[in-house]
C-alpha cells in the first residue's frame, strides 16, 4: 500500500513526518474554483477535489511517483483549509498582494475566528473502493495588533502562503491568546484524526 498526499504544502508534510506516516507527494492540479459558502462542506469539497485529482495521475502512471500503477495499491489524502470569520468577512483564502493580507490580519485581530479541515482518503486497488471523509474546526483567539505590528508581520513574507494570511506555528504564534481544539488542525492537516482513520483502515 503506498500512502500518497496530495499536496505541496510543507507543513503538512512536517506533520505526517511529525507522526511516522511514511508517503509519497503527488501535487493535486483540482480546480478550486466554487461559489460554496459553507465553510463544512467548502473544505470537504476541495478535499475530493485534490484526492481524486492526484488518485487519477496515479492510476494513469502519469504521477512520477509508481512505474507500474497497475500493480499497486494507493491511499491518497486530500486536505483543504481555510479561515473564517462567522460575524466578518466569511471565508478567508491566502492574500495574493500586501494589502491583501494587511486587510485579512485587520479584520482578525482582537478576535476570535475558526480554521477549518476537510480530509478526503480514497484507496483504489481494492474490490471496492474505499472513500472516507472528516472534518475539524480549531477556534483561534486572535490578540489585538497595532497597524505597525501587522506591517512588521507581512514584511516577513509569512503570511502571504497561509489561508488568513498568518500561520500559527512561527513569527505570528506572538499574537495567539489560544486555541479551542486541534492544534496541528490550524498548522494544515489534523494529525490525531486522520493517524485514527488511516489506523482503522489498516494503511498504518
């Protein structure tokens, strides 16, 4: 069985290393493009998407990862994140300019949002393909942040490769008061979560 992410993010390959899931990287070309609103069945989507995506580079032998894809077996995981804001700007991508993520962080600061995680796992090889679907939420406490702070921040180049244009794990954990829920969920792939389903799967 070859474990295959569906993803360029390093984060989240920082996490599966992180918790001694052995993979490969074959990066999803799905189009994210949607009108969905809802911030549940938006990252549950997109998961599918990506999932199915790389699922059928595999199957084609045009992935690189396998010569022979005929001859094996893939669990693929697909995963989406984004940040939103209920009472604010509602779903929130990654900022493509400065002031894209100057706007993000504004609207953040000195409050409370919520990050959410939809995961897609399909398996093929098998007499009867194997689907499973979750999500997580992780709500973030956001400290207030003077106009010269958020500069100080973007001037970095963190934010500009993060949904909500900042990430938890480095320069702006500063600005954390505290989370309610997943940790790693914020980072980019709920760890504890995705280890128990790939567990009862038997891929671990």
């Amino acid at each position: 069985m070859r474990i295959v992410l569906a993803s360029a993010s390093p984060r989240r390959r920082e996490i599966l290393d992180q918790i001694g899931i052995k993979y490969d990287v074959c990066v999803s070309d799905a189009d994210e493009n949607t009108i969905e609103r809802d911030p549940k069945k938006l990252v549950m989507m997109l998961s599918e998407r990506k999932a199915m995506s790389v699922l059928k580079k595999l199957e084609s032998g045009k992935s690189g990862v396998c010569d022979e894809p005929e001859k094996e077996t893939f669990c693929v995981i697909g995963c989406d994140t984004i940040v939103y804001q209920e009472n604010g700007s509602g779903i929130l991508g990654k900022p493509h300019t400065d002031a894209e993520a100057f706007e993000m962080l504004s609207s953040l600061q000195g409050g409370v949002h919520e990050v959410y995680s939809g995961v897609t796992i399909l398996v093929s090889g098998l007499k009867t393909p194997v689907k499973r679907q979750f999500w997580e939420r992780t709500a973030v406490h956001f400290s207030e942040m003077s106009d010269e702070e958020i500069l100080e921040y973007i001037k970095t180049g963190d934010p500009m490769d993060k949904a909500g244009a900042y990430g938890i794990q480095g320069f702006c954990a500063r600005y954390i008061e505290g989370i309610e829920g997943d940790y790693l969920n914020v980072v980019g792939l709920p760890a504890s979560h995705l280890y128990k389903e790939l567990r009862s799967l038997g891929m671990v």
